[in-house]
C-alpha cells in the first residue's frame, strides 16, 4: 500500500465518538484516554501494513473486531495491544492491486481480492468527499449497484457482498460506523467489493431495487427521526403507528422450524462443507426464505419504515439470532466434545452481526433501512437452515440453563464475605461482572464480540418479561425472557474457557449438519 502522511491516517482514526444511535452498544467503564490511545495506534498500524485476507482462502483479517469489541469492555491500553499482538504474527503484508480503481473501473473487479488495496484507497477518497450516507446508498443501496446499469456490465449485486462470508464485510462496516471510525468503514466497504456476490437468492435484488433510488444525497437518513429511537419512546409520543399487518421474526422461525423443505434431510446438506451447505440452501430454498423475509419486512414498505418500526425490527432479529446460537447450541449439545453446549461458529456470526445494526440504519435513509434489514433476515434464515436447522426446545433450555452462571472456583478456596455483607450466599450477584472480565483477557477474537453482543441484549431488552412472546406462534416463546442472553453468554463461557480463571481455552463447534 503507497504509504499515507500522518495526518492522512489521523483524519481516518479520530478519537472514538459515541454510536450513532441511543439503541447502539454503550461502552463500558474503564474506556480512558490511554485505552483510546492504545486502540487508535493499533488501528493505524493494521490498516497500513495489513491485508484485509490472511490467506488464498480469503480468511479474515480479525485484528480490529477484538480490538473495538475489549476496548467497548473496558480493556486497558496494555491489554490491547497484548490482544493485538496475537494477529500481527500471521496477517498477511498489505500490496499494491493490479491496477487502481477510479469511478470507470469501479465495476470491473468485483470479487477479486488482490484489487482490495484498491477499493480501500476508493472508498477512503469517497468518504473524505461526502457524506457517509451518500456513499452507502450510492454504493450499496441503488439499483445500479445492485442490478447493474450501462456501465457495470453484470449484476454488480452490491448488498449481498455486503452480506458475504457470514456477514463480514457488514461487521467490519460497522465497528468503524459505531465508533466514527472512517478508515474502519473504507476497510469494510472494500473488503464487499472484493467479496463474492453470496447468496444472491437470498438477496433477492431484482426484487429489492426494482425502483431505482431517487439520488442519494437528497434522501433523508433514518437519523431525522432518532428521537424516538430512545427508550421509551412510543407513537404516541410523535410517530403515528403503522397500520399495515405485523408479523413477529419468531413467527417467521417457527413456521421455518415446522416445514420439512427446510430439513437437512430433505436438503441434502449432511456431510457438506460448511459454506457448500449455504450456497446449496441459498440455489435450492433461497428464495422461499427471500419470500419469509419479505413478508416479515412488509411493514416497512413505503412509508412505513419508521424508526419506531426499524427499532422494533432490530430487537426482533436480535432475539432470533440469539435463539438460534443459545438455544440451538444447547439443544444440539451432543454434537459438541464436552457435551453440554455446542457454540456454532457460523450461527454465532449471527449473533456479533446484530450487534451492528443500529449503527448502520443510522446511516441511512428509511427505505435503504428497510432493505438492509429485511436482506439480513434472509441471510440469517439461509445460514440457520444451512447450519442443521438446530431445534428450539425453549421451555427444556430454560429449565435445564442458569441465569447466574458463575466462574469455576478451586474448592479449597470458597469466597468467604465479611460478616454484614449482603446476600452473602450469592458469590456472583451480577454475573455478567466475571464474564467481562473473563473475556477481555482471552485471546480468541470472536469471544469478546459474542460476548459484547450478548450483552448488548441484556442491557437493551434484559427487562423483557415471560409471556412478551406468547403470541408468535413459536413453540416455547411464552417462557422466552431477558434472561435469555445471559443463559447463552454462561454456556459460552463454560464451552471457550474461564481462563482467567485457570481454564484452558475451549474451541468454537463446527459440527457436521
């Protein structure tokens, strides 16, 4: 990569801003000035010297997911760069493209990952010149850059690169849209360039853009409107409700659960390689699940996708995905080594990607907002049926799991409170305290950012109560509560590892479907 003056890399990694959006991810206590500074030169340096593909398998480049994600936890500057010294041993040297990309050029290496040095240094010279929204619609939520016009020649089909390789181009977008991080933002826009367009039945784009977009840069963002994205908010308090038919993303699971279409068996997915089976889901049952995804986001059509409706739609996917990896996982729990909780690499993806959503929508204009979360749902539906289509047996996971999951201690050491302590039986009265700190020092990148996610959900809906669910037609939903997340945060835990704690570090499931 041509090397960049200093003060061209500071314009790109400014000091963190808070998110976009109050239904955003808070930032824990414990963020300094020396954290901050720690996190912007680790930044810095990976985005010069290293490739967003470690490999020629296209592997990801994870460095600043971990250190966004322990930096939001509260990590201190010694600790990230700890954490980013475990990456820059096997990150593969940054190298100039073929050839640059200019506004002619633009359509023509679509997918090709030896021109991201390229794409990175387009959409770096974009974002100096306009507006991020201007740039996500111009890019990603046009027909142009969808279904292609005079100049791109085949389908560009923008957002599905977006959606890419379990969602990565998306999450590595929106670390840098959380924080105010451009550079962050450049690096996840080139890296959906040169991704492949992934399932494109999914995203169904002739059906997602067939209006083209009225010019970007006259489209209001979905911002306009982020008073009522506060809690609390409601329409009566300034937006009127919708009166177009509702229907619930577990409603959407449920039926997905109940038709035999989308079995393994029926498939044909057993013994397949992983992303083999969602490209197989994606040829065979793609567009079904587009249909479900379509009709799930029918409320917001036209001028439906108001913010209270969008917030409402991002808790709805943030529950299903949490289900889908907690529950799921647990009830597939033979298929993992220990026997007691399968922690799917792939659907946990799911879950780290939710986290991102209110930074994106932010972002955009309320149609583009509407696009980006009906795409993901589908996306999320073909990765869960590509996955197995794990059961949900929510009433036994509720039963069987704990919501005061607690570190493993040396039976010889039992914590003995001072005498006028309170509750002095309970050793974790908060037990979301030690899974923080248990997982800002373990080195697995994708650790810290399910864990950020989940709790994320805790923060956000943990008041959510049993029977809030009761009426999606979901087998189980009426015992479905904010305790959910925690549940799953523990199960994780125990599956990767207390290492704080003296544990040896566990290992994500990739069970064959």
């Amino acid at each position: 990569m041509a090397s960049l003056k200093p003060e061209d890399v500071d314009a790109f990694f400014p000091f963190p801003t808070a998110a976009p959006s109050p239904k955003g991810p808070a930032r824990l206590p414990g963020v300094t000035h020396e954290s901050s500074v720690a996190l912007l030169k680790t930044l810095k340096d990976d985005h010069i010297r290293f490739h967003a593909f470690f490999n020629d398998r296209g592997f990801h480049n994870h460095a600043s997911h971990h250190l966004v994600a322990i930096y939001a936890l509260g990590a201190p500057g010694p600790l990230i760069e700890a954490a980013y010294a475990t990456h820059t041993s096997y990150l593969l040297p940054s190298f100039e493209s073929p050839q640059p990309i200019d506004g002619k050029t633009f359509w023509l290496h679509l997918g090709k990952r030896e021109y991201y040095d390229s794409y990175l240094k387009y959409f770096r010279g974009r974002l100096l010149e306009k507006d991020i929204t201007e740039v996500l619609e111009q890019y990603f939520f046009t027909s142009t850059a969808n279904i292609g016009g005079p100049d791109t020649g085949v389908e560009p089909n923008m957002l599905a690169r977006l959606h890419a390789v379990l969602v990565h181009p998306l999450i590595h977008a929106g670390g840098g849209l959380e924080f105010g991080l451009l550079g962050l933002v450049a690096e996840g826009l080139a890296q959906a360039a040169v991704h492949s367009a992934q399932g494109t039945n999914l995203v169904r784009s002739a059906s997602l853009f067939q209006h083209p977009h009225a010019d970007p840069s006259g489209i209001a963002r979905l911002t306009a409107l982020l008073p009522s994205l506060s809690l609390g908010k409601s329409a009566a308090n300034g937006e009127a409700a919708s009166d177009k038919p509702s229907v619930h993303a577990l409603s959407i699971l449920g039926r997905v659960l109940a038709d035999d279409k989308y079995s393994p068996d029926t498939l044909g997915l057993t013994n397949l390689a992983e992303v083999t089976t969602f490209d197989l889901v994606d040829k065979t049952v793609g567009g079904a699940l587009a249909d479900l995804a379509a009709e799930w986001a029918a409320e917001l059509a036209g001028d439906g996708a108001t913010s209270a409706a969008v917030e409402r739609k991002i808790e709805e996917l943030t529950w299903t995905n949490a289900l889908i990896y907690g529950v799921g996982g647990w009830a597939v729990r033979d298929r993992s080594p220990t026997k007691k909780f399968t922690a799917n690499f792939f659907n946990m993806h799911l879950v780290t990607s939710s986290l991102f959503l209110p930074s994106f929508v932010a972002y955009l204009s309320p149609r583009s907002a509407a696009i980006l979360l009906e795409s993901y749902f589908a996306i999320s539906l073909g990765w869960y049926v590509a996955q197995g289509r794990y059961p949900l047996p929510i009433r036994d996971f509720y039963a069987q799991t704990t919501a005061k999951p607690t570190p493993p201690r040396p039976a010889s050491a039992p914590p003995d409170p001072a005498a006028g302590t309170l509750v002095p039986a309970d050793p974790e009265p908060n037990p979301w305290l030690p899974i923080v700190q248990t997982t800002i020092v373990h080195p697995g990148e994708h650790v810290c950012k399910l864990q950020r996610a989940l709790l994320h959900g805790a923060t956000v809906y943990g008041t959510r109560a049993p029977g809030h669910f009761a009426d999606t037609g979901l087998d189980g939903a009426d015992v479905l509560d904010g305790t959910l997340f925690i549940r799953a945060a523990g199960l994780t835990a125990d599956r990767l590892g207390w290492m704080k704690e003296g544990q040896e570090a566990g290992e994500w499931d990739r069970p064959a479907v």
